[in-house]
C-alpha cells in the first residue's frame, strides 16, 4: 500500500511539472510576440556588445543593421502567414519555398558583408564563431522535432 502512494505521489509530481514547463515556454512565446522590431535590435544589439565588446559606434551601427533586418523579418513573416492562409489546404509550392530560401540566403550574406565591414577581424571571427553555435543548436531542436513526428 505504501509503494502505491509513493508511486501515485510521484506520478502527480510529474505530471505538474510537466505542465508548469509547458505554461512556461507559452508564457516566452507570448512575451516574444510582443516585443517591436526595435526592441528585438536594441536587445540583439546589447547581447552583441557585451559578447563581441563593441564600441559605441559599432554598437550603433550594429542596431541600425539588426534593427533594418527586423523590420524585414516581420514584414516577411506577414507576407508568409497571408500566402499560406491563401494556399489550398496552407501548403506552399515547390518554387515559392525555393523563393524564400534564396530570398533568406541573399540577406544572410548581405548581413554578413555589413558586420564585416563594421567589426575589427577578431570581432568578426568571434561573430562567426556565435552565429556557428546557433545555428548549430537550431538544428539539433529541429531534427529533435523531426524524430518525434
């Protein structure tokens, strides 16, 4: 009789840290949602300067790049959530997902020209260095998702 309550107790708490976790990520999501382009470049730009040490210049500069691709970014998203509203069953063609990955492409490498224009050689290795490890980690979560489906 006690392993049952010990086993059912445990149980319980699982089951509500589970959920807690759940409440919590949604709860970023939502926070995320509401943030404006310039407050995303504003706080990408502050991470960069303490991670790169920028000067204030290339702090500025930096925010005025991040904050031009943020304003892009969400006119894009907007642009993808009205075209797959108006797709049959919200699949996208072969050809407009090519679009996009090359549209996506073309102003990863103009962002790439900008910073390196901006950042001293060891700040730019620094950056590339960054940016490896995101990438990196973002495709560990997908594939993650991936196996689960």
């Amino acid at each position: 009789m006690k392993n049952l309550m010990m086993i059912a107790i445990v149980l319980v708490s699982l089951c509500t840290t589970a959920q807690t976790q759940k409440r919590d990520r949604g709860d970023r999501m939502e926070m995320r949602k509401d943030i404006s382009p310039e407050e995303k470049a504003q706080l990408q730009s502050k991470k960069m300067t303490l991670k790169l040490d920028l000067t204030n210049q290339q702090q500025a500069e930096v925010e005025q790049i991040i904050l031009q691709d943020a304003k892009i970014r969400q006119t894009k998203k907007e642009e993808f959530k009205t075209l797959k509203a108006n797709k049959d069953g919200g699949k996208m063609s072969k050809e407009d997902r090519l679009a996009m990955a090359n549209n996506r492409l073309d102003a990863q490498i103009e962002m790439k020209k900008k910073m390196k224009a901006i950042l001293s050689a060891d700040q730019y290795s620094k950056f590339e260095s960054l940016q490896n490890k995101t990438r990196h980690r973002r495709g560990e979560k997908s594939n993650v998702k991936r196996q689960r489906n």
